[in-house]
C-alpha cells in the first residue's frame, strides 16, 4: 500500500471496552454495513490483536490434599507439546499466554497426573477432585541413559501414607511396620499422623511424619541411587508446638553423612527445603537422614515431615530432569515462547501521521521466538526469527524492536549483554535492538508479495539476544515501523510507546490522535496471533474489503469473528501458500 508521497479463550484484554458507549458499538457490530475501515465505529480502547492474550490466573479445588504448592503445571498444545511452565505459588498459577483464538489447549500437573482443558477465560478453576491412576512423586525414567537410580523405585512410602490410619488419628509404631522408613530411636518406634489429628492437616495427601517419636532422633530411608550422578531433593516440614529444627543429613552411612540443610519452622504453615546432591562416585549405598535438633514443648515431641522427593538432576540447577528443557546445562532450565504457540503477525500502514489505504501490507512481518530461563526463571537469552512476509510500501522503511516486560515498559538499562545474527544494538534506545535499518536492503533478492511487485519466497532474519542478571523474567517483544532516512518517524502498534528516538512533536498531526490511533480509533497496525499461514490483502485493497468477517470482529470489540483472518475473500488476497 502506499500514496505517491510514500505486533488456549476470550479475555478482557481483547474484548478492551466497558464504556456504556463502547457496549453500544459492540451491540450494533452486526449492523455496520461499511465498504471501508474509514467508516468504521470501534470501541476507543480496542487493541487491534486477533489473539487470545492475557494473565491467566489458575485457582485448583483440590479435595484430596494433593501436593500443589510449588508444583510445576504446564500448558500444553493439542498433541501434548510443552508450550509454558510455571510454579504454583500461594494456591495460584499464573501465565502469560499469548495464543492463537482458535487454538484448543489443556493445563497438566505432571505430579498428579491430571489434565484440563483450557477454558479461554482469564480465570480458570483446575479441578482435582478425580482420582488418577498415575503414581503421585515418581520422577524417574530408568530407560533414561541419564538415570541416577539403579531401581525401579529409588523411594518407598515417601509420601507418608502407609501404613493407613483413620483421618484424625496418631499412632507410634515399630519401624518394621512402616515401608520404606529406619528410625535411630533404640525403641525402634516411628509416630504417624493423619489429617485432623491435634488440628494439623498433613502437606500433602492425608499423613505425615512426627521425627521426635519418644525421643529426638532421626528418620532415614536408603536410596538405590547411581554412583556419579546428580539429584535434587525436597521436603516439607512443620513445628507442632512452635519452632521445631531438623537437619538433612546425607551420606553413605549414618556415621559419615553430613548436613545438607537445617530446617526450622513454625507451627503455622508446612515449610519446602531444597537442595541438589553429588553422589560420590564410590558410593554405593546412600541414606537420607531426617534429624531433629530441637523442638518447642520438648524432646518427645515436634519436627513434622511430609512429601519427601527426589529426582534426578544432571545439571544441579535443582530441577528435575524430567522437567528441565536443558538437563545438562545449568544455567538454563525452562524454554518458552512468544508467542506462546503459533506465531504473531504484525501489519502495518507506514504513511503515519497521515493515513493510507488500509491494505495493512506495507510491511508484514511474522514472528516467532525461543526464549530460556534458569532455574529461577529468570531471562538467559531469547532466539528469533522474523521472516519478511511482504513489503508492499514505496517507502524506505527499517524495523525495531523494543525489548519489554508484560506491562509493556522497557527492560532496565543493562539487561541486554550481548547479541548475535542479524541484528544489531540500538545505540538511541535501552534495551532497544535494530533488526533492519532498510527492509530492502535486508532481502536476498528484491520482492513485495503484495499482488503489484514481484513475489518470492520471503527471507527470515534470525539472530539472539543475551540477557544479564537484571533483566527480570518477562519478555515481551515489540516489532515497530521506522523510516530509514528519516529514524524520528516510528510507527508503532497501538498501546505501546515510541522509543527514544521518537520525534513526539508529529503525535497528534494530521490523522494522528494520540497512541497511534485516529480520531475514530483506528490503528497503523494490527497483530494476529495464529498457528496458519496469514494471507494479508493485496495491494490498495481494504481489510474490510479483504476479509467479510473483519468488520464484525472490530466494530465488535474483538469478540465476535475472532478467526477472521482464517476466511478471506480469495481473490483480494495475496496467497502466502501457492
């Protein structure tokens, strides 16, 4: 497009308007009979993405007392793959998706073993009422060539349930009677609870272990675990009449094993202690120890223990294998996408302030990064591919990216500490990247792909970027317009600032209202987010002329026809597959 002067659900953040006003555009969305998007009636705060984008905020009803806290859960895609984890944390899960509208996608809690779909709402319920058949705290695969463990079950009775007792009951039996477990106590006794007993709900499922039976001694169980290898471990633990101390002790034998970690808590809350250990490469035979130290009320009492587990961990990061994208690198652990499944387009009009033709082709760009973060989550380094679907300007025009977080400010300076491929730093913007100073000058071969230039193959541009230790751990890619002879003039998706080098005396001239809208609200680009191919409108044709169902989902605020892109008008379309 030029003149001749010439970035799974339905959330609150597409359906953007709750003004009596906007209702009442949205309302009348099926009745705007309009031949162009000038004639358009959009609610004023309508962000132009066709995508499912939110914080998505999972709650669980959890009846049986299943481990949750801490847990990992995942979102996954139709055929399982892994699209975004996250820890639960206080009793809630929190996402940010970025997903196809029409995309089908399920939440899986691997420990549980329960699966979900999702509901495209920005809040969902995670139902863990049904009973599943999977084996709650196994986190070994012993086809692994990897494996630390030479059995089948390193663990036995890690969970506390057996032997089985009555809810709100306690009872002090002999060690031979509990699987799994050894005391140090010359009795030979071990104490057990159930849920209700003196007020105290076990961390997970319906027992748990009191260390100070009769006495302040220790509790240990020996693991079959492979010499040389690496774990992670974790335990919860509680006080009973106050603060209670335990130690881990880990080793070969009772006599040689050395404190990992002490352990003091309350008697408020069940407290999670963590830790990796290396076993030696002579070691044959390691225990577990659960020691206490002392215990409010006195030696026979006190230091509860729930939900002890381990797991292989070659990296030493402390996640699990079987949950680490990157077992054998330390400084990363988790992968994740933008978007998060799919990939997002982003079209733009370049002749802001003034507008254009709204073909919406004068630079499409799509997007995919790979991004990875450590064990705490944090940012490592961000992997992207931008191909250069089409380039239907007359202008010279260059493409930046700002680097920012889920509320769209920029990353601290510093946070970005080298980068690598195509692109380079942008010496006017912190955390700010220049991906092409002129989009025709970044192409193999000359193309448009837009009906009236020459069409081929589009190029991708692919490089990485590194992140330092303050860069935080989100990250939200925005791709913008700017001219090449002229780097003052940006052109910026709606909802998202200008960056430094922006000239901010052109905002509000000619058709420009103020955040790259015009006065009835429309934009200069839009985004899809979508797992197909996107066939944009040909040369000087409109959006509404070149997609039927656009003008319900605009004038509907995003709600109605949200897969608008998916049904063209064939012949005012560019085919991005022949």
């Amino acid at each position: 497009m030029k003149k001749n002067v010439i970035f799974g659900l339905s959330l609150l953040a597409l359906v953007a308007c709750n003004k009596e006003d906007n209702q009442a555009i949205q309302n009348a969305a099926g009745e705007q009979n309009v031949n162009s998007m000038q004639e358009l009636k959009v609610a004023d705060n309508f962000n132009w993405s066709a995508s499912f984008q939110s914080k998505l905020e999972v709650t669980f009803t959890n009846p049986h007392n299943l481990s949750v806290e801490e847990e990992l859960i995942y979102i996954l895609d139709n055929n399982d793959n892994t699209l975004a984890k996250t820890r639960v944390r206080n009793g809630l899960a929190s996402f940010d998706v970025y997903l196809p509208s029409n995309g089908q996608y399920s939440l899986y809690l691997p420990f549980t073993c329960h699966q979900q779909t999702l509901s495209k709402q920005a809040k969902q319920n995670f139902d863990l009422s049904q009973k599943m058949t999977g084996k709650r705290g196994t986190q070994f695969n012993k086809t692994n060539s990897s494996s630390c463990t030479v059995c089948e079950t390193p663990m036995t009775n890690n969970l506390a349930e057996l032997p089985v007792l009555p809810l709100g009951r306690q009872t002090i039996i002999s060690q031979n009677s509990v699987p799994g477990w050894q005391t140090t106590a010359t009795d030979g006794k071990i104490e057990i609870w159930s849920t209700g007993f003196g007020g105290v709900t076990a961390q997970e499922g319906n027992q748990f272990f009191e260390i100070n039976a009769n006495r302040p001694d220790a509790l240990y169980q020996e693991l079959c675990l492979e010499p040389g290898s690496t774990i992670s471990w974790s335990v919860w633990h509680r006080g009973r009449a106050g603060v209670d101390v335990a130690q881990v002790k880990i080793g070969g034998s009772l006599a040689t094993a050395t404190v990992e970690a002490t352990m003091t808590s309350g008697n408020s809350a069940w407290n999670n202690y963590t830790g990796t250990y290396a076993i030696p490469a002579n070691q044959t035979t390691t225990l577990f120890i659960f020691e206490a130290v002392s215990a409010t009320g006195g030696g026979s009492v006190g230091n509860f223990l729930d939900n002890f587990r381990i797991s292989c961990d070659q990296d030493g990061d402390g996640v699990a294998d079987i949950n680490d994208d990157y077992p054998t690198d330390p400084s990363r652990a988790y992968r994740s996408f933008f978007p998060s499944a799919g990939k997002q387009i982003v079209a733009f009009e370049d002749l802001w302030p003034a507008t254009g033709d709204y073909d919406f082709n004068d630079l499409v760009l799509s997007n995919q990064v790979e991004i990875s973060h450590n064990a705490n989550n944090e940012l490592v380094d961000a992997k992207f591919a931008i191909s250069i679907d089409a380039i239907g300007a007359g202008l010279a025009n260059g493409i930046g990216l700002m680097l920012r977080d889920e509320s769209k400010a920029v990353l601290a300076n510093g946070s970005i500490t080298s980068v690598s491929g195509n692109v380079s730093l942008d010496p006017a913007n912190n955390s700010g990247l220049i991906v092409s100073n002129d989009v025709f000058a970044s192409i193999s071969s000359y193309y448009q792909n837009n009906g009236s230039g020459p069409s081929r193959t589009p190029d991708t541009l692919k490089f990485t970027v590194n992140f330092g230790a303050n860069a935080g751990s989100e990250l939200l890619p925005e791709l913008y317009l700017f001219r090449t002879n002229d780097r003052a003039l940006e052109v910026h998706r709606s909802g998202f600032s200008p960056s430094a080098a922006f000239d901010a005396a052109r905002a509000n001239t000619i058709d420009d209202n103020g955040d790259f809208k015009t006065a009835n609200g429309l934009p200069w680009g839009i985004e899809i987010i979508t797992e197909t191919s996107y066939d944009h409108a040909l040369e000087k044709i409109d959006m509404v002329q070149a997609y039927p169902q656009f003008t319900s989902w605009a004038a509907s605020g995003g709600s109605q026809n949200t897969s608008w892109f998916l049904n063209p008008d064939a012949e005012k379309v560019f085919d991005a597959n022949p």
